[in-house]
C-alpha cells in the first residue's frame, strides 16, 4: 500500500509552496521568484508538462532554474513547452548532473552509503546540453554557470551568481569570485546605493559551495538536487540528501552561516524523479514561489 500511495499518488501531487525573505532595501517593492528544481522531465509526462505550464499564472518577476530539468535524451521538445508561457520573464540557470547525463537503473539503497556518483565515474555525457542551453537561450534566461550576472528588478539591482554542477566537481569557485570582482569593479553597477541584493544558484548545496556563496555577500542561496530526501521517514527526517548538507536543511527555507556571516538557504525538494526510481514519500514535488521583500525598520 505504501509503495502503490509513493508511486501512483505523491509522485504526481504537485504543489506550489510559498515563502518570504527579507532582504531587499528599506521600501523596495517585492520580487516574486518563481524556483524550479529537478524537473527529471521525459517526453510522456504530460500532466507534468500542464502543471509547469500553469505556473505562469503565478506571475513571477524572476524565474530560478536549479538544474536537472532533463530526464531523457528527448525530452527537449516537452521541457521548451514547459516553459513557453514564462517567455518574457527574466531567468537565470545553473545546470545539473541530469542535465549532461542521462539517467540509468541503480539499486536505491545505494544512496544510503553517500553521493550517487563521483567526478572519478567514467561515463561519457549523453545528453544535448547545448540543446538544453539553447531553450533557455530562447526566453532570454542568463547562463549562471560559474558566472556572474547583473540585472534590475522592480528599482531594485540584483547580483546574480551560481556554479556548473558541483555533483560532479564542476564547480569553479575562483571563477565565480572573479567574475563578482569585474562585476563589482563596475562603475555603474557599484553607483547603485546600498549595493545590489546578492543571489547565489547552485544545483547542489554541498557545504563547500555555500560556505564559498555566503563569504561572496550571499543574501539568499537558490539549490536543489537532493529531492527532499525523496523518501522521508514518519516525523519528516529526510533518510539522505546526495550531497553533504545536513539532513535538517535537505530542503525547505532556513540559515546557512559561515564565518559570521549568514543568508537564506531555500532548497527545493523538486519537481520530478528519476524514470527507475518513479516514487515519493513525505516530499511531494514541488515549485516554490519566494517573495523577497523589503526588510524591517528595526
């Protein structure tokens, strides 16, 4: 009963969790920021496709893809339809694993004993990626892949910054910090008062990656990958996360610190699953819709 209720029912119950952060400057209007994780989307995932779909009636200023969107060496088409009705909506991306490689049968269990796949793996990427790049490309989405980027939203500049896939080590951290730097050195950009709300995007939050976001300034942290645990345990402990991040914060809002410094860590706990692995338990796939707004007067 379990496993028919994980597979056949939560896997597909689809929801939209709503959260606020508080980092804008003093009466900034609010930035509604649509985060989207872990689609794992294959060409015959119809409901899936609508569901997406239906988000632009959400109406996102800024849409935040955490990567692993693909599913299947043909999932292109169902994955540009997916997100047809956010054209015209500012986006950035970072990409995943699954967005390089597709996915193959593994034993589950395998999970318990750490990360799914290490840098060390021999295999060959056997998904369109540049196709994938291309798509967003299309909407006009900004490639966040250890890089850094710059853009206005409602009167308010944002700093954007994220890492290529840290799953697999792909993450270059001294890119990133240089890319800031240049950003920084700007001197339009470093008019602005206050200075701009910094952004990190990674797809996984292992701990090197936000220890690296937050001495950047990090106001809030975007990640996803680790699916909420995907099977979680009565009480809502997630059993692992594929990566180093305490279990605790596996997914939803709470406080990474570092060094004395500290920033919103919103992780999604996804969309989608692999194919060989099609079931949920105690973390139904998600879309988040963050509001960032101004902070409080005292």
């Amino acid at each position: 009963m379990t496993a028919a209720y994980a597979t056949l029912v939560e896997r597909t119950a689809f929801r939209v969790r709503h959260e606020t952060i508080r980092v804008l400057p003093a009466g900034s209007a609010p930035i509604r920021v649509l985060h989207l994780a872990d689609q794992h989307l294959a060409p015959w995932q119809r409901g899936k496709v609508e569901w997406l779909r239906s988000l632009a009636a959400l109406e996102p200023d800024l849409v935040v893809s955490t990567g692993d969107a693909l599913g299947h060496r043909d999932a292109i088409p169902a994955l540009a339809a997916s997100l047809e009705p956010l054209r015209g909506v500012p986006g950035v991306f970072v990409h995943g694993s699954n967005d390089s490689f597709g996915p193959v049968l593994k034993n589950p269990l395998r999970y318990l004993r750490g990360p799914s796949s290490q840098p060390g793996d021999v295999r060959a990427p056997d998904l369109d990626t540049a196709a994938l790049e291309a798509a967003y490309a299309d909407l006009g989405w900004l490639d966040l892949d250890n890089a850094a980027r710059g853009i206005e939203l409602r009167g308010t500049r944002l700093a954007l910054f994220g890492v290529d896939d840290a799953h697999n080590e792909w993450d270059r951290l001294d890119v990133v910090s240089e890319a800031l730097g240049a950003l920084r050195a700007d001197a339009d950009w470093s008019a602005s008062t206050g200075g701009p709300v910094m952004i990190g995007v990674t797809h996984a939050p292992y701990r090197r990656v936000l220890d690296a976001f937050v001495a950047e300034g990090a106001d809030v942290i975007f990640a996803g990958h680790t699916h909420g645990g995907q099977v979680r345990v009565p009480g809502g402990r997630a059993l692992v996360a594929n990566c180093d991040v305490p279990l605790a914060q596996a997914s939803g809002l709470s406080t990474w610190r570092h060094g004395g410094a500290a920033a919103a860590l919103q992780v999604s706990q996804g969309i989608g699953t692999s194919i060989y692995a099609p079931f949920r338990l105690g973390t139904p796939p998600e879309a988040v819709l963050v509001s960032l707004e101004a902070r409080r007067i005292g």
